[in-house]
C-alpha cells in the first residue's frame, strides 16, 4: 500500500501561509522554508508593536500636553493634577488635540483647572 501523504491539505496549508507573504522581497516571498522563518518572524513583530503603537501615542500625547502647558505657564504635572482635583476627565488625546489644534480653548482649561 503507498504511503499517503495527503498532498491536497499540505499544499493548502503552504499556500495560505504564502499568502501572508505577498510584498516580501527575493526568495522570502516564494520559497516554502525562508518564507516560513520570516512570517514567523513578522508575525512575533506585528503581536509585540500593537502594544508599542500604544505606548509610543501615549508618550506622544504627553510631550504635546507638557508643551501646551508650559506655553500656558504650568507643567504637565501640575496641570494633570489639578485636572484630577477637579475631577475633569479628558484623556490624554484628547488634551493633546486641544493642545495642538486649539490652542485658545486649551489655554482656558489650564486656567479654569488652576483655578
């Protein structure tokens, strides 16, 4: 009796992994064992940098509040505290639109936080 190898799902599951290789460059895009390794490897990277993505915004939003406030006379520390002490919720994005695309409107909730 021959040995069944059973071709049809080996060649299945090659493909749709291969799929996931489309735009790699060179032999990482075709060749069954290289592409595995670097799929692997894109797929540890893509788990690991949505929550770098997360971080890195975060820290971003801090740098633009911290600027806004200092413009506006205060620090991020202290502005972020009195914000709390008044028990004004607003994320951190949405402080740092404010912050970067309406300036005025942010200098009024530093003052009325301070205040």
């Amino acid at each position: 009796m021959p040995r069944a190898k059973n071709k049809v799902a080996s060649r299945e599951r090659r493909r749709k992994f291969l799929k996931l290789a489309k735009g790699f460059w060179g032999r990482r895009k075709n060749v069954w064992t290289i592409a595995k390794h670097h799929i692997e490897k894109a797929l540890q990277y893509q788990y690991r940098d949505r929550r770098l993505r997360k971080r890195n915004f975060r820290r971003l939003w801090i740098i633009r509040i911290n600027a806004a406030c200092r413009q506006n006379g205060t620090t991020y520390s202290r502005f972020m505290g009195a914000l709390r002490q008044k028990n004004i919720e607003i994320n951190r994005k949405i402080l740092a639109d404010f912050a970067m695309n309406q300036p005025d409107y942010f200098a009024k909730l530093v003052e009325f936080a301070l205040n």
